[in-house]
C-alpha cells in the first residue's frame, strides 16, 4: 500500500541493511576488534571541543525564544551574514547573509534545489561513480539522473562527455569534489571547462544549466591541494555546504546553500530555495545549532588526523598488493578489484573481516570504496587481512 | 528558470510577506508596543527550564560521537522506546521504538509519510478549515489535496461528506485536532465515525485508506478536555508528533511518528518513511535534541499561561461585540467576520493596528484566525481597538 517508487526503493534499501547486519554477525562471531569495517562514511574523529563551548554560549547568552524558536526560513540573519563573511575571506567573494540560505544539512540543501528547479520529466547529469542518493533526491520530484562516466583511471570529468550528454529537459549538473567515493578533487580548468560547456549548452537551448556543488568535504583536502571555489570558475553555480565532516556533526543535520547575487534567475532561485525548504517540511535549519556553528566557523575537525589515516591506508593495501588512487581530499579510499568484479571482492574480503563497499554501488563497478574515517589502529590491525585478500589474486 | 510548481509557490508566498512587512510598517510607524499582532502561531511562553538541563546534561555525560554522529535514519533506539513507553503510559499502549520515527519535526514527519504512500495523481482528504501548507506537501509529490467542508457552525467534521469525498485515487485522510485554525478538539465518538467510513470505504476499493494525524497541539488541551488517542478510535492511523508548541522548541525542528504495528502494510510504511526521511535529505531527526527531549517527555510549556490567554482573547472579542468558537485547545481563536467577509475585516482591522489572518488562508472564509500564544499584556492593551473595530460593523 505504499507507493511505487518507494517500493523500488525499499527494495534497494536491502542491500545497505545486508551489509550492517553482516558486520553485526561478524563482530558477535569474531569480536567487533576483529572486524575491519571501511563501509561507513561516519567521521572518527569528534567534534572540536569548541562545539561544545560555543553550544554552552548560547545557553548562556540567549534568550529559549531565540535560541529554540522560530526565525525567517532561510535561518537567523546573523548567522547567514557570519557564513557569507567567512566565505568572503576564503575566497574574495563579496557575499551577505542574501546569499545564504541554512539548511538540514547539505542533503536537505540539495532537496530544497532540486525542489525549486524540477519539473516532472526534466532531467539532472553527474559523473560517475557518484553518491547514489543523488539519484533518489532527483526521482523525489518525477525527474531523472543521467550518469556521465568520469576517465576511467583520473576519474576526472570529460567537457567533451558532457556537451554529448547535455539535452534540453537538462536543468542542472550536480558535481562532488572533494569526490565520494574516489577522494579526486577536481582541478580549476577542468571545473571552468565544464562550465564553459554548459554556458553554450544553456545559451543554445535558452535556458541556464545550473551547477549544484555538493560539497560536505570541502575542507578535507590533503598535501595543501586546492579545492577551487565553484562560483569564481563557472557561472550559474549553488554550493551546498555541510558541518557533517568538517565539525563531525553528521547527527545535527547542519549546513547552508551559497546562491550568488549573479546566477541566472536569482531572486526566484533564493526565494524557490526558501520555500522549497518550507513546503517539504524542514521549514528551518535547527535553531540552537545554527547559532553554534556560527560561533565556531574557523574550527574544523582533526583533518591531520585524517591525513595520517590516508596515508597508512594507501601503504597499507599497496602494500599488500592492490592498487588505488591516491586521495587527494575527502576520506575515501578508491581500490581496484583485481580482475574487475568489485561485487566479488567485497564478497572474499567478508572472510577475512573486511568490509568494503563495492563500487557498483556508486555506478563505478570494478574498484571498491574504503572510509577511512576510523581509527588507525583499525587500519593497522586491518593489514594482515589485507595480505590474505591480495594472495588470493596472486597479486604479488 | 525554476520549475511551474514553484512558481506558484513563489506568487502565493506573497501573501505572507506582505502581512509581516505591513507589521513592521505598523511598528515603525506606530511603535512595536502598539501593533496588535495576531498572526503567527510562535510559542510566546519559552521552553521550560528542564529543556535546558537536559540539553546541558547530554553534553555532560555522552561522547561527542554519540551526541552529534549519525544513528539509525528512524533515531537513537533508546529515544524511540523512551518515547513509546511515555505513550504507553498515557494511552495504555503497547508500543516500542520499532513504532516510532524521530522526525525533523512534525511538517518534517508528514512530508516522510507523504512521500511513502503517494504515487502521481493520487488524492488526499482533508477537512477545511484546515493549515494550507498540507496541499504543498501533497504537491510535492505530484498528488492533489481535496478538502471537505467542517459543519459551518462546530467546525466539527461530518462522516457523511467523508463517504461522498472519497474516490478510488483516495489514499489518506489528513486530521488535525486540537484544530489549526478552530480550536476546536474532536470527540472520539466524531472520530470512530470517520474511521469506519474509512474502512468501509477502504474495502470497497481494496486498498486501506490511511489517517494522518497532525498533532503538533495534541498538549494544548483546556478544561481538562480530552484529545482522544487516535489510534485507539480507528484502524490504519499513523500519529505525526511535534515537540514545536509542547516544549516551545519551533526552531529546533524535532518530532516523531507513530506507527501501530497493527495498521496495513505495517513494514513496508515504517520502512518507507524511514527511507523517505533519508531521500528527502532529513537523514534523522537532530541528534543532541533527539537526546534532550528524551530526558524532559514528562515537561511541557506553560500550558495554564495559554489557557489564561485564551479566555482573556475570548473575552476581549466577545465584550466588543464579536462572536468566536470558544476554543478548546491548540492556541487559535476562530472569529466570525461581521457580514461574512474576513478579507475585509482584516484590511479595516489593520487601520487599528490588528493583524489578523483570514480565514480564505486556510480555506474557511467568513472567519479569521487570532493566533493568543502572545503576551496577556497584548491582549489587554488591544481591546480598545478590537471596540472600535467593532464599532465600524455597529455589533453593539
């Protein structure tokens, strides 16, 4: 008695809870120290203690009517302002709290957009292998997405496979960079080229193409790699932002849509965004946290710690044998099956322990992924297991 | 370049900006002390102070990691039985977590159940008067809401124009009691009867037709009224709760929603609207609240204040020369406008500083809304314009 499409979803829903039930059966078989779980992308590492104080603040310091109470959707003005100037310093930008919009994280952000922008059978693009929710939030509302494959050994994005995939129901490209699942970060000119791309698409068809920038690992890039500030390389660009990972604080649901003054159709895109959070039930970012955050935005998670991780991963399974790309950002690690079968590999590595996430689950068979947002010693521990899985593709 | 629907949206929001722009205009003209706001349904009396210990003891005695990380979509199970065992308590129930969803508040839980039951074209009932934003949630996934109207004299709803709304595409009756905008609080004997036009109906077609009840007021209950459980008077209902007026925590957007073990399709609805809760971009409801909340199920807002409120707003209108529902619960006041129209009173109530809402917003023209959860004080001061408003329809 539930809808048709939640059916299919329910039915896909399986293969997640097969996976978390696999590790429980493990961990009571064998001892949760002895299961090595690289499957979930839930950060390790806490959230600074200057969360905690700057909630304490605000206990402290407002009144229970503003710090749990309603404010304009779009979310207490000084907040939206505090976030614009912040990215005005980072980027040069010349942002206000106009420019902000605070939401229920930067999946409900990206909701609230596709919300504001789709009509029934319109038709959304994104390179694969990608998060596969984004094709769930782009069904929500009777539209499609469209996978464009990214080069099969940069897992860069093609201009060139974008300008053939490029129709006239596409309303929007989504792009992910720091990547999940591949940890790639996109460079500057290939960024500016897509847009360039999608400039004479939008001018050919007469209406804009916008870019919708997921982007909750945005400040989890390593070796001083640059992530490009979408809207200073393309034009018509909406950044969703998250505190998911930069603050470990995936359980609040925190983040913000950056909407700049000169995309095509602003006003009607802000005030759409607006109301798209209203009318699917958000109706705010979550009061208290909201003005948390604020309080904290040059803080950030121990992305060192993550570094460290990386690179004790990366060695660990070379190591071993396999192969990877080496992450540049975000905290995944993108392993090549040996011979291809990414399912079968998840399936061998389930005898030593291992729980990986098959890249057919991110429309990128033949690798695997691994969150290495857990502890070191796990991945120390995880070695041996590593060695076993490599002999059994005689990978050295 | 946004989408039809939301272009809609964007016109029909006018309406509400403009009303918050005339109070300001009000304000600055006249001062804030002399505007008589009647508009929003903003909890005046604040959170009570247990809402702050708990929150303050969460961040005492959890991890971070647990506090502010991911937990199952549905919500912290200990939450979830908390929750079900204060039902138990108050309704004689045998619920536990495994009936209970933690939403991103009550628009947030209505929006998941939405999305879980509804194809394109489908239908969804609701009696009017009623809160216009159910028809944009209803929109967001292509179904259409049909209203029937309330008995023009009790606003109470009639079973019989129940059978006569419901069609082969029908797939769920949405109930709100205690009532936005009424006041008024439906008895069990009203709400059997709609239940077994329901099954009856259900059966008739092969498909259960579901109750939705909206509950966010369920606490604001005067005279020591009862607001019968739902689920003890029907089949097939499933509860969406809000901690928004109980708790005064509008901001925090936190809820949950009840789901019977013993309606149809019992797992297919919990699964699903735990997966729509993640599709929709909610993921969970917020986590430190979920846990705070968890520890204050037994504290409730300042509820002989609003009782208080109601009686002196009553009184205002009635001495002037008004005649209004005698509200038994929420925190509206439903007046009738002199000569039948509300958009009229409203534009002559502006010139003595009242801000009212028409009754046509909700689909019940001929009345207006007075939202009292304001100051007593307000009220007081506001009784000389309400006699001179009144005086312009010569009531007295």
């Amino acid at each position: 008695m539930i809808s048709e499409s939640m059916k299919t979803l329910c039915a896909n829903n399986s293969a997640i809870r097969v996976m978390f039930e696999e590790g429980n059966r493990l961990a009571a078989l064998y001892g949760r120290e002895n299961v090595y779980d690289y499957s979930l992308g839930n950060p390790y590492f806490p959230a600074p203690e200057r969360v905690r104080q700057s909630i304490e603040a605000v206990l402290a310091e407002e009144e229970p009517n503003t710090i749990h109470g309603y404010m304009p959707n779009a979310g207490f003005p000084a907040v939206r302002q505090a976030v614009a100037e912040n990215l005005n310093r980072r980027f040069g930008t010349a942002y206000s709290a106009e420019n902000v919009i605070m939401t229920v994280g930067a999946a409900g952000g990206l909701n609230c957009v596709l919300r504001c922008l789709l009509n029934p059978g319109d038709e959304v693009l994104v390179f694969a292998p990608y998060f596969m929710e984004y094709g769930s939030y782009v069904r929500n509302f009777g539209a499609t997405l469209k996978a464009i494959p990214s080069d099969s050994e940069t897992f860069l994005p093609d201009p060139e496979a974008l300008r053939a995939a490029v129709g006239p129901k596409t309303r929007a490209l989504i792009l992910n960079t720091p990547n999940n699942p591949t940890g790639v970060i996109y460079p500057r000119e290939v960024l500016a080229a897509l847009g360039k791309v999608l400039e004479e698409k939008g001018a050919e068809y007469g209406a804009p193409i916008y870019i919708i920038s997921d982007e909750p690992y945005r400040e989890l890039a390593y070796d001083g790699r640059e992530v490009p500030w979408l809207p200073s390389c393309c034009k018509n660009v909406i950044v969703g932002y998250s505190w998911s990972k930069s603050l470990s604080l995936p359980g609040e649901r925190i983040g913000y849509l950056l909407i700049p003054s000169d995309i095509e159709d602003y006003e009607n895109v802000v005030q759409g965004c607006t109301i798209a959070g209203r009318v699917l039930g958000f109706v705010n970012a979550p009061s208290l946290i909201q003005l948390a955050v604020a309080r904290c935005l040059d803080a950030s998670a121990d992305i060192a710690a993550y570094d460290a991780n990386r690179k004790l991963l990366y060695d660990t399974v070379t190591a071993a044998g396999f192969s990877a790309v080496y992450p540049e950002g975000a905290f995944y690690l993108w392993m090549r099956a040996p011979g291809g079968d990414d399912k079968a590999l998840c399936e061998k590595a389930k005898a030593y322990n291992l729980l990986l996430v098959p890249g057919s689950s991110f429309a990128g068979p033949g690798s695997v992924r691994l969150a290495y947002c857990v502890s070191p010693d796990m991945i120390r521990r995880s070695a041996a297991a590593f060695e076993k899985l490599a002999k059994e593709f005689h990978l050295k």
